[in-house]
C-alpha cells in the first residue's frame, strides 16, 4: 500500500470520511467494482462508513461458511455411513477432505485476491462452493462426496481468507483488532448453533438436506456479495505476475520474523481449540460420564466463554491495553489452564471430577477470546499491500497445524484424558515460545501502529 494509502487509513481510524455513499450503494455490480477504483485509496475511508453494517454482516457470513459447512453435517455421519454403505472410517475422510481444502485453498485465493481484488476471486468461489455443495446433495456414492467434499472446502477457503483481506483493506490498528473481535463473535457462535441446525434439519429429511440448507446459505451469500459488497482494493495496491510472484511474495511475507511469529502463535493457539473440540465429546461424556445434553450444555457455555472474552477485547482492551499486552495475558491464561488441566487429568490431585475440568477447559477457552483475534490483527499490521497472501498464510497454517494436533488427543487411547491436556500444553507453550522468541513485542510498539514492512526481519 502506498504512503496515500497509510494516510487514507490513518483518517479511517478517527472515522472520517469524504466520498458521498451514492457512488457505492447505487450503482449496480459495475459501480460496486470500480468503487475502489475510481477514487482509489481516499475513498476506502467512506467506503467503510457508507456500507460498515452491511459489510459485517457479510463478512460475519463469510466467517460463519467453514463452521457451518463442517459442523452442520456432524449429527448425520452415522445416517450417511448406512445411506451409502460404507465404513465409518471412510465416510469420516469427507470432513478431513473438506477441512484440507479449506486449508489448502486459503493458498491459491489469497494471492489471486491480491493481484484481481477481492470480489471476483470471492464470487467465484462462492458459485463453485453452491456447484459443488449441491453435488454432494446427490452423490451416490462416498468416493463422489468425498471428491466434493474437497471441492467444497477449496472454494469455501475464499470466503475465509478474502473475509480477513477486506478487512485489512478497510481498517488498521485498533478498529482492525476490533473489528476481528466482533467476528470471532460470529464465528464463535456458528459451531454452536451449526449441529443444533444439522440436527433439525434431520427431524424434517435426511442428511442430505443439510447439504441443500448449505446450498441455499451459499446461494443467499453470494448474492449478498454480488449486490452489496464493493471492491475494497485500489488497482495501485493490487500485485501483477502469476505463480511465482506469489510465492516471492508469501517468501517474502515469512522472512518478517515478527510477521511469521504471530502466525504460528496463531497457529498453535488454533491447535489448541482443535484439541478440545476434538477431545471433549470423548472426554465428557465417555471418561467423565456426562450425558449428551450436559454435553452440549458445556460446549455452549465454553463457546460463551470464548465469544465474551472476544468482545471484552474488541470493545473495552483495543484502544486501552496495547494489543501485545492483551495477546501475552491470553497466552499466559492458556498455558497456566492447561497446566491445572494437565495435573487434574493425570491425577497429581487425585479424583477430580466433571465440575473442576469443565472449569479449566472454560478459561482455557475464554482466553482464546484475547489471543487468536489479536494474533490476527498483530500479523496483518505488518503487511502493507499483500493482505490476501498474508490472511491465506494465517488461515492456512492455523488449519494444518491444528490438523496435525487434534488427532494426537487420542493417541493413548479411550480411558485418559491425559492426551487432551498434553496436546493443549505443548501447544499453549509453542504459542508462547513464538511469541516471546519471534515477536518480541518489548523491542517496538505495535499496539495501535504497524511499522514499516522489512522491519525486524
């Protein structure tokens, strides 16, 4: 981005303002593509005052398509394992496919999103996330779900990674942190109600309804970006080139040493969550004997926990606490969770029950609410004019590190809890590693400032 463009993001944090909100909200998809062309980067600041609701609510839908789109199938796995006559085991590769596109995906969007703006890579991810959603409607077999499955996830990423690039186009500092904080509220959410829907869903049809409801969601959302959501980055601060000014520019994206140590303590914390979400069915209800519905009741109340703490962040610490600040406390909380969660599991303290351990998986979840927005926001004040590549290597790298982790929580098999908490350890304490190692947040101020890009390299 250019130093105009540092200034016009400048003048949006204080919320001003000059272009009229007729040249964006009326003229159709063509005055929508060149809103952010014809006036280029002053007209960003008015950009975000004439459509600020209605972009969250948009870029809130962006958020909540991966946790729908895994989440909502949940409850119909043992339906689809008999509907299409084959093993659990392979019908559970249709959620690894499609979280590996996800992951994947994030990749290839995100620097075609910096070379041709935000809208047309979105758009057309999401026309072949409905192709291939509805496809998975009427696969016949569990080869062709799985296939589409991946197809999903792959064009599913663009709604992820791009949702975190237009938000980079339109703010800095403290309203981006912020701003990260009001999605985690969206995206916290999502994996609550998506198996609450899922299984509603499955009382009126069977399991491929769900994949019709996601057809529908697909289709509303892009329609929604297709009216409503301009372009949100100026051609100057577009890149040219192909494959390998990509990945130049991703090399050159983890050569910031800063840049990279906020990605992976993302990463880790990200590996965290995973491993609770994918222990805690096992661990509450089979170790520790709780029902389904407490089940469910906990998962809610961690969920609260996460998404309170995120707008604790978002609307009291952002502007107050430097974002370092709020992003090591979180670290610290995690770790000193997952420690008493590791000693209460291995039985330093003898028999612990449900109550204790629910307690410690509560703040250990909550603090995710102070890191992972934080991490976000830290790692994107570093890039100046490559937010698609830099939201694809934060999206992909939370997704692969947190897919390696979670299938480690089982690893000593079905009667300790113990594998759970060393995974959430040993992650909790990488994140802070990388943290204090590659950050270094006491060598600079990055609390409402980002520095020059090649800084602290």
């Amino acid at each position: 981005m250019t130093t105009t463009g540092r200034g016009a993001m400048a003048e949006r944090g204080q919320g001003t303002g000059t272009q009229s909100e007729g040249h964006i909200g009326g003229g159709g998809a063509a005055a929508r593509e060149g809103a952010a062309e014809s006036a280029g980067p002053a007209n960003r600041g008015a950009l975000r005052v004439a459509t600020g609701a209605l972009v969250t609510l948009i870029l809130g839908g962006l958020t909540a398509m991966p946790p729908l789109s895994m989440d909502m199938y949940l409850p119909a796995l043992p339906e689809v394992t008999d509907a299409l006559h084959a093993p659990a085991a392979t019908i559970q590769l249709t959620l690894t496919a499609c979280l590996m596109g996800m992951a994947l995906g994030q990749l290839v969007v995100g620097p075609m999103s910096d070379k041709w703006g935000r809208r047309r890579p979105l758009l057309a991810g999401l026309f072949v996330y409905v192709f291939a959603t509805a496809i998975c409607a009427l696969a016949p077999t569990a080869e062709l779900l799985i296939a589409f499955r991946l197809l999903q996830g792959l064009a599913g990423a663009a709604a992820i990674v791009i949702a975190r690039a237009v938000v980079r186009d339109l703010y800095d500092g403290v309203e981006m942190a912020r701003f990260f904080s009001t999605l985690m509220l969206i995206s916290g959410v999502a994996p609550v109600v998506a198996p609450l829907i899922g299984g509603q869903v499955l009382r009126l049809t069977d399991w491929r309804g769900i994949f019709v409801v996601l057809t529908v969601v697909g289709i509303a959302l892009t329609l929604l970006v297709w009216r409503s959501l301009p372009e949100t980055l100026a051609p100057e601060d577009r890149h040219g080139g192909g494959t390998a000014e990509a990945l130049r520019t991703m090399r050159g994206l983890l050569a910031d040493r800063v840049f990279t140590g906020y990605m992976v303590a993302g990463g880790f914390a990200f590996a965290a969550l995973f491993a609770y979400i994918s222990a805690s069915p096992f661990v509450i209800q089979e170790i520790y004997g709780a029902s389904p519905q407490t089940f469910s009741l906990l998962f809610g109340v961690n969920s609260i926990g996460l998404i309170a703490v995120g707008q604790i962040n978002g609307k009291l610490l952002v502007g107050r606490v430097s974002l370092d600040k709020a992003l090591g406390f979180g670290l610290v909380v995690i770790t000193l969770a997952a420690t008493a969660l590791l000693l209460m599991t291995s039985g330093v303290f003898g028999d612990v029950g449900l109550g204790a351990v629910a307690a410690g998986l509560f703040v250990l979840m909550s603090a995710m609410g102070l890191a992972m927005p934080n991490t976000n926001a830290l790692a994107l004040m570093r890039t100046k004019h490559a937010a698609g590549s830099a939201s694809a290597l934060l999206g992909t790298s939370s997704f692969l590190i947190g897919a390696i982790a979670s299938p480690l929580v089982g690893i000593a098999g079905e009667k300790t809890a113990v594998p759970m908490a060393v995974v959430q350890l040993a992650c909790a304490l990488a994140a802070v590693g990388c943290f204090v190692g590659l950050c270094r947040p006491w060598q600079r101020n990055t609390s409402t400032h980002q520095e020059p890009e090649g800084a602290d390299r």
